[in-house]
C-alpha cells in the first residue's frame, strides 16, 4: 500500500531525499537536474526556504520512494496571478509507472484547491519527453512559454474568484 503524506521537517530527510532525487533522474538528460550531491544540497536548501511546507511524500513500507514540492504562493508573471508551483517531482526508478507520480500531483492539487488557487503550474525540460507526457496525461497543457531549456506546463483548476 502507499500512503501520500505531507512532512514537517524536509531537512531531516534530507539524504533519502537525495537519493531518491539522483535515482530518478538516472537517463535523464543532464541539464534538467543538479549534478552532484553539494548542488542538491543547495537546491534542497531553497526549496525548504522557499515551500519547506509544500513537501509531499509517497510511502512504501515504511520508506520514502517518491516526493514532490509544491510553493502555494507562487506569483505567476504570465498569469498573473499566484499559483500552485510544482518545483519538483521524482520516484525511484523501480516505483515508476505504477501510478505514484499521479498520486502525488492529485494530493497537490487538493492542497491548491484548498487555497482556492486557480492553476497548478511546473516547468519542465523541453527534452524530457518523460515527464512532459507525464504532465499531459494528468490534463496539464503545454503552454507557450519557453525559458531557456524549459517550457511551462500548466493545469486550470477552477474559478475561485
Ligand atoms: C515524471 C515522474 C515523476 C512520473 O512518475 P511515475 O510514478 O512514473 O508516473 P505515473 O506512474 O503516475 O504515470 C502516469 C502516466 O504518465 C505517463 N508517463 C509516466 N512516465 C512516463 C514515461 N516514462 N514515458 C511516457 N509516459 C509516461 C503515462 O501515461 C502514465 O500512465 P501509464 O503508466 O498508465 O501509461 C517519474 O518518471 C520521474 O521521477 N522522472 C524523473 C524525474 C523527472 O523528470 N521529474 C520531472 C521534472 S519536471
């Protein structure tokens, strides 16, 4: 069974974090992740200063084995508007394509909806076909924006105004 769950404290989590980060990326172009554990550490250093309460988790016995964090108050320039930003998502290689990843992207999207935001919003590798068919099989959009070697995708929640 897993169980998806919001954690406290990242920091303490912080080398099964790593693990599972550099697991995940295995094959995937290089560009699109932190290169050794000293850039992860930094990276993982401002997603906490950034969302430290987004951070969700998926559990499997007892082990972490995915992970995903969302910012709820991310201010989207395109948009305008704030959104919920997906800053990061991975599952261990072998957990991968048994539905784990969807599992965590639907627990963002309550906690989105619970602040009645109106858009769940990532960016993701223009190459990283993976993950890109990942996001549109979860009805998210490519949208037209482009930054550097990342495109925008983004999923309409509701109208909460
Ligand atoms: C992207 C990622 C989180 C998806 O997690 P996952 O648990 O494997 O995803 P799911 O099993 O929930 O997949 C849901 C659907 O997305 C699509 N999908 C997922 N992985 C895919 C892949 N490698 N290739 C093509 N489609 C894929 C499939 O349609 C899948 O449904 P199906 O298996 O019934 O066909 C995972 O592949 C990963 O950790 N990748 C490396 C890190 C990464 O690139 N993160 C994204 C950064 S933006």
């Amino acid at each position: 069974m897993i169980k998806i769950k919001r954690i406290k404290n990242p920091k303490k989590f912080q080398y099964i974090l790593q693990k599972i980060y550099f697991e995940s990326y295995e094959g995937v172009n290089q560009e699109y992740y932190e290169k050794t554990p000293e850039e992860f550490r930094d990276y993982l250093d401002w997603l906490i200063r950034k969302s430290g309460d987004g951070f969700i988790v998926a559990i499997k016995n007892n082990e972490i084995i995915g992970f995903l964090v969302i910012d709820l108050d991310w201010y989207d320039e395109k948009l305008k508007t704030t959104v919920g930003e997906i800053h990061e998502i991975c599952v261990r290689k072998k957990f991968q394509r048994k539905g784990i990843g969807k599992m965590l992207v639907q627990y963002a999207e309550k906690l989105a909806k619970k602040q009645k935001l109106n858009y769940l919003c990532g960016w993701v590798g223009i190459e990283n076909f993976a993950s890109l068919n990942f996001f549109k099989k979860l009805n998210f959009v490519e949208g037209e924006i482009k930054w550097q070697i990342w495109k925008r995708v983004r999923k309409k929640l509701a109208n909460f105004e």
